[in-house]
C-alpha cells in the first residue's frame, strides 16, 4: 500500500496545486518512481489510498498496467483517516485471508531498499510488524527507535521495554515503510481518523510483542516542505540514489529541448521535453525544468526547479516556481 492520502500542509502554496505524492522529480512523479520501485522488488499487486486532489494520482498511475502492476484505490471522500484509519479502510483490499505479509510505504520519499531482506526477517523472526528504520542526527526530533542484535524493537517514541537489553543500535528514525502481518491490523481502533505508530504499534510495543525493526542505511529522503523537496530533486541530480527503474534521462538535456548555442547549461540539471532556453541564457548546477518551460534571454537559473508550462522572466536562486 502506498499512502498518498495526506493533506500536505507542510508543503504551503505547493499544496494547493499538487497533492505531495504528485511533486515532479526529473520527469515524473513521486509515486510513479514508488510503484516502479515497488514493481521492481516484486510487487505486482498495489494499493493507493486518495484524499487530498487524489484525482490527479489516479490520473498518472491508472489501473498500473502500464507498469505490469495492478493499482486499486481506497478512497477516503469524507474524511482523512491517517495512517492507521488509512490502513484500515482499505483493509478488505489488503487482506488475502491467508496471511500473506503487507507493505506499506509513504508517498513523500524516494529510497534505496532491498524488500526481499526485510520481508525475510519479518517472517523468519515471525514478527507481527517490522518497521524499516535508519540512523540519523535528528532522530529525536523525528522520534527514537532502538534495535537489539535480534531486530527486536526495545525503545519507542521515548519509551524503552520493561525487561531491556542492550540496545545493538539506537538513535534510529522511522522511515515511513514497514511490513505488516494481518493480524496486526486488528489493533488499529475500529473508528476515526488514526495514526498507527500512536495506535497500533504503541499497543503491540507496551505488550512487548513481536515487533521488529530492520535497519538501513541506503539511500532515503522524503519531500514534505519546500526546501526538503528542493534538496531531493538536487540529490537525485547529483547521482546520490540509484534509480535503475526511472522512466527517462535522470539527468541531462531531453532532445526535444532547444537550446539556444549563445545560452550555458552547466549540470547537473534536467531539462524536459520541449523546453526552450533563450540567448544568453544561463541554466544551472542543480536546476529542474519541467516540460515546456522558457526560459527567457539572459535569464540566469540556479539551484531552482519549474513546473511544466511556465515562461521565467527573471532570474532565479534556491527557489520553486510552480506557475
């Protein structure tokens, strides 16, 4: 499952044109790269849960054939449910009946992982939940796991087991993707919008159940304000993730695209269809424009993404210009 429902608020003025699984990252969306992503770790079967201009997700992924997968929407009309609410209205979507493990991943990152290794220690330690976490300077602020050397959880949010062991690594942060066993998803309340790490896996942690946690340190980031998605479109740019499945250039210049030879390109950047850079023009490091952008005679772009469509007419540094 792939959680695309949020309201987005972190995001400001963006919000009110995109829902945040929608930003554009070279060439295509944040949740086409998760199901290419998902598709390409096996996953066939993919559910997306919509609220906020959910429209416009159902509108790029289809019913996912395009991408050998098959997408089906949990709508959520009247109400945004949350994680757990989320999780739990698309249950009947969900649930196999024969127990088979569910993955659930947020809309707002791009990563590097291997599924297989977290789906292996999950069932091979018959976890109930196991929750892909990594190190990272700001965990408390985003909030602190630890691990044991047996991939148990052993602090949470603050609070440690009653019959603690020595933590194998601490300082950890929730990345938003985990695995489910079934029979977890009868502890989300039955009513109401919910958040399951409040819920759910608080209950499953204070009655030091089987709850694991998977530690990685590849390649994560999620995209929920301005400056964060302006860093990942420049971390992608700069070669720092592995996006074998991306659908086109990752970076360079499209070939639809005319630049005008008085006009500098100075990479990384992407440059989509259709694009047109004008005399004297200068365009980058670190720039992202959509499809059909101009750029207007010596208009100089740095560290800036556009969206499909627009016309610049002056220059730009560490800035969104979304129409």
């Amino acid at each position: 499952m792939i959680l695309a429902a949020g309201l987005a608020t972190r995001l400001g003025e963006l919000s009110i044109r995109k829902p945040k699984p929608m930003l554009p990252v070279c060439g295509a969306p944040l949740v086409r790269y998760l199901v290419l992503w998902l598709a390409d770790q096996g996953i066939r079967e993919i559910v997306v849960n919509l609220h906020h201009l959910g429209e416009q997700i159902e509108a790029e992924l289809g019913d996912g054939s395009a991408m050998n997968v098959s997408i089906m929407y949990s709508r959520e009309l009247e109400q945004l449910l949350g994680t757990g609410g989320g999780i739990r209205h698309a249950r009947t979507l969900l649930d196999d009946g024969h127990g088979t493990p569910i993955v659930v991943v947020n809309g707002k990152i791009l990563l590097e992982l291997d599924l297989a290794q977290v789906l292996d220690l999950h069932q091979r330690e018959g976890f109930e939940a196991t929750m892909v976490l990594r190190k990272d300077p700001d965990a408390e602020r985003w909030g602190s796991f630890s691990v044991d050397s047996q991939a148990r959880i052993r602090s949470f949010l603050g609070h440690r087991a009653t019959n603690p062991i020595a933590s194998d690594i601490d300082s950890l942060m929730f990345t938003g993707v985990h695995v489910l066993s079934p029979r977890f998803l009868d502890r989300i309340p039955a009513d109401g919008p919910q958040c399951i790490v409040r819920t759910a896996y608080t209950e499953l942690f204070r009655e030091q159940g089987e709850l694991g946690g998977f530690v990685t340190q590849r390649y994560w980031w999620e995209h929920s304000t301005p400056p964060r998605y302006l860093a990942g479109v420049c971390n992608v740019l700069d070669g720092q993730v592995s996006l074998p499945f991306a659908p086109g250039l990752r970076t360079g210049v499209d070939p639809s695209a005319t630049v005008d030879p008085s006009a500098t390109v100075v990479g990384p950047v992407w440059v989509g269809p259709d694009v047109v850079i004008g005399p004297m023009a200068r365009v980058g490091p670190y720039v992202q424009l959509g499809r059909g952008v101009r750029v207007e005679p010596g208009r100089t772009l740095r560290r800036s993404i556009v969206w499909d469509g627009m016309r610049v007419e002056r220059d730009t540094d560490n800035e969104i210009l979304t129409g």
